[in-house]
C-alpha cells in the first residue's frame, strides 16, 4: 500500500509540506439534540458510540499556520498528493485548490423550510412577466396536442420493447386514458386570465401554473408548490427545458454571449429579486431537453448543440456559503419521508443563453429559527485530511471486491480531486422533524475514470460523464464524523 506525505502547496508560494499521521476512519455523523451540537457514530457490532461537544468551544482551528500564511495574502492553497492501493488500480491523484471563506467565526444555526407567500410569488412573476397580461397555465390538452403525445409514447414503448429494457417509461393504462382524453378534447383553448397566488391543491400544498405571451408569440411560464416542508418555484421560456450537463469549460455550444456578461445578468435578477444574500457557487454548461405539454420529457435525447450558461447561487451565513453539491456519494432519500424526509438545499438555478433567461429555478428556501453557536471550534485541516485519506482507503477495498466481476474488468479507477471547499451544510436536527441544523462541512470534489480489460474507458459516474460539482466526501468540519449528503446525518 503506497501513502505519500501530504503536501499543502500555495499556488504563487513556496511549496510547504506537513506530514499525516495514520488515524482511524470517522464513520456516519448524525446530529445531537437540543443544545448538543455533535454526535459520532460508528456502527461497531450494531453499536452507536456518541461523542459531544455540549460547553460549544469557542475559537476556529481549521487550518495550519502554512494555510493561514497563504490566506493573509489573499492566495488559495492547494493540497498536492496521491494515493494508490495495494492492488495498483484504485487510485487517488490530488491536485485540488482548497476554498475556505475569508472570515473570522463558524456558526452552527438551527433553520427550518418555508412555504413560499403569494409576495414572494408575485415579485418573481414581477421580475420574469412585468406588466404582462397573466393567464391560467393549467389548461386542458387539445387534440392536436394529445395526438402528437401518443405518437411519441407508442414509438418509446416499441423502442424499449425491442432493446429488452426493463421497466416501461410509460404504461399501457397511461396511453389508453390519453386515447381517452382525444375523443372529447376540444380542438382550441381559450386562455383564462389568472390571479398571481397560490393554489391550494388536495394534497395541502400551494401550487402555481401561470403562463403570458411574449412578444415573439411564445409563451412565458412560472410554476411551483409551496409547502413548509418543500418549496420551489420555476420560470422557464415556452415548452423548452434545460439541465446542467458539465463543468463550465469555454463558451458553451451556440452561445456567442460573454461568461462575464451573463453572470452580470443572473447577478442583475438576484438583486432584483431581493435575494442579496446569495453568491454564485457552482458554474456550468447546461444543455436542452423538450418537455411537451402533457406528453413526454425524453431527458436522455439531450440536444449538446443548443447550451447555455448555467449559475447556481447559495445562501450565505455570516459570509460562508452554503456548498453547492450537485451529485454526493452515498445511499438516496428514502421514497418515505416518515424515514427520511428531504434535507433543504436551498439554492437558485439561472439557466442563460443568447436570448437571456432561459430557465430559472428556486429550490428548498430556508429561514433562521436561531443561533445555536455564533463561533465553533473546528477541527485542524491536517486531521480532515487523514480523514479523507482513511476514508479512501475503504472505498478502494470495497471496489476491490467486485473490480473483477462482471463482463468487464476494471483495471484503472482513478478519482481527481480538484477542489476542496469549507462552507455550510444543513443535516438532521435529531428528534425534531420542522428544522435542521446548519453546519460547516468540507467537501471533496472529484471527477473519475475508468479502464476496462476490454480496452474500453468512461469518464464520469455515469455513461454521460457528468461529474459536475460531485462530491465524493462530505466530512463534519466540527468532529470530523462522515456525512451522507443525500440522507442529511
């Protein structure tokens, strides 16, 4: 098993190297109750081993004194190694810089969702629509419309009939309640005009389907639910959809405006919005999909020949943003959410091209409840870094065991880390269901590939090769205990 020394390298300084020493691997973090801030679990023999921090220390130790030197001068350090496993096939090269916001105190903040109010609603059609004549978004399908949606169903259900796939995209019963639908749909809808406020649905939630006509003749839509546990409202232009597909990397495919020009426009509409308190922490290209009316959303026909800018904004705390993650490591939510309910990850999607916004999305807003600690003491990063390693280390036995399984052998995993950052991250407040405790965290993000014995490789977690803004590891700044993003503990 081959363990380099860790290097922490500033970008325009002397490279200054501080040597690991081998720990223990920190298991799951699940939150404390009430005033306790911490608990680590472990999971030995079926076991719960906690640790607590209940006197909240005071004071901030996250970095060592070379870090501290390359911050005072306002340069971004790096963490240099690599690690490769007995085996010589999973391996880890870092070359990552490491983003750690510029202040003096760390809080732990108790927050809770809100349901978004007919205000709110009524200032993002006022920034999107302006004075527009506002109609009914919920209309029913016409015949025209019902059609083209059953043509396309019968030609994906014959396709993934013939390719052996398992597991309709659509059932028969949908395409027998749409054939349905024809015989008395009407051949011409009459838009009704509509009040900007939330619906009140028969599951409980407020939700939204507006529409207005631009002056091209296309229509401008804004939907969304509203709910104290889950809220989010959208903007998008006519029937058309986009989705991040990659990391920023130049201009994307058929944009001629400048990266510059449309991170002032989303800027432009954040303060327009009166969301003052969001900064941009995630940068990327984005690419089209068609959602039509009533019909389909075929996500894997992705058109990469119309892109856009994408620009995600988080909240900040005291000036520490909340991390952007798009993708994590580890188990999913639970489709129960007595088990699991979902973790807010408040955040704004702006979706830019030639023609402006083309999308926008506002997911999971949050609200303070209190201040449990206005300065924690954090852990050094050397021990985050031991910790990432440890952790490593595990995930590379783990993938060891079924490298050779399989038609094809992997012979190369190779994870790149390429940034590490310290921002804030909302996970379980145990034995309460209403609210959630903000944390700092690090984040480790990586892009990966993979060699087969057949000659054949793949860049990314998935066929497309999408590793945008994935982190591999979520790790407790506070107690260095590990986190499940997608399970929030």
């Amino acid at each position: 098993m081959i363990v380099k020394r860790y290097k922490i390298v500033s970008i325009k300084a002397a490279i200054l190297c501080i040597i690991i020493l081998t720990g223990c691997f920190f298991s799951a973090c699940q939150p404390t109750p009430d005033n306790t801030i911490i608990i680590g679990k472990d999971g030995i023999d079926g076991k719960t081993v906690e640790t607590q921090n209940p006197d909240f220390t005071e004071g901030n130790n996250i970095v060592t004194p070379e870090i501290s030197d390359s911050i005072s001068k306002n340069v971004k350090p790096a963490w240099i190694d690599q690690y490769l496993d007995e085996h010589g096939i999973f391996e880890v090269n870092i070359n990552a810089e490491v983003d750690i916001p510029n202040v003096n105190n760390f809080p732990v903040i108790r927050v809770r969702p809100f349901a978004f109010s007919d205000e709110q609603l009524k200032k993002v059609a006022d920034v999107f629509f302006g004075d527009t004549t506002i109609y009914d978004g919920d209309v029913p399908l016409t015949k025209e419309e019902i059609a083209q949606a059953i043509v396309e169903i019968k030609a994906q259900m014959k396709e993934a009939k013939e390719n052996g796939w398992s597991g309709a995209i659509y059932s028969n019963d949908y395409l027998v309640e749409l054939e349905e639908k024809y015989e008395n749909a009407p051949s011409i809808i009459g838009l009704q005009e509509s009040d900007i406020s939330w619906v009140k649905a028969d599951d409980g939630k407020g939700k939204i389907d507006i529409i207005t006509k631009s002056n091209d003749g296309s229509y401008y839509r804004i939907t969304g639910i509203s709910s104290d546990s889950s809220s989010s409202i959208e903007f998008r232009k006519d029937l058309s959809n986009y989705q991040i597909t990659g990391t920023l990397k130049g201009q994307p495919v058929g944009v001629k405006m400048t990266e510059t020009n449309a991170k002032e426009l989303a800027e432009d509409y954040v303060n327009a919005l009166g969301l003052n308190k969001f900064q941009i922490t995630g940068t990327f290209t984005g690419s089209q999909y068609m959602v039509r009316k009533g019909g389909t959303s075929r996500q894997d026909n992705i058109n990469y020949d119309n892109q856009c800018y994408v620009f995600c904004f988080t909240r900040t705390i005291d000036g520490i943003p909340l991390t952007y993650v798009q993708m994590a490591s580890g188990d999913t939510d639970s489709e129960d959410d007595l088990y699991a309910p979902p973790i807010p990850k408040e955040h704004l999607e702006f979706y830019i091209n030639d023609f402006g916004i083309v999308n926008f999305k506002w997911s999971d807003p949050i609200e303070e409840v209190e201040r449990v600690s206005n300065n924690i003491k954090l852990k050094d990063f050397k021990d985050i870094q031991e910790i990432f390693i440890n952790q490593m280390k595990i995930i590379g036995e783990g993938r060891n065991k079924i490298y050779k399984t399989g038609t094809k052998q992997v012979i190369n995993d190779l994870v790149n880390v390429n940034k590490v950052s310290l921002g804030m991250m909302a996970i379980i407040d145990k034995n309460k269901t209403s609210t959630y405790l903000l944390i700092p965290v690090w984040d480790f993000f990586v892009t990966v590939h993979k060699d087969y014995s057949d000659g054949t490789s793949q860049d990314g977690w998935n066929p497309a090769g999408n590793d945008s803004a994935y982190s591999i590891l979520t790790v407790n700044a506070i107690d260095g205990s590990i986190i499940n993003r997608n399970l929030g503990y």
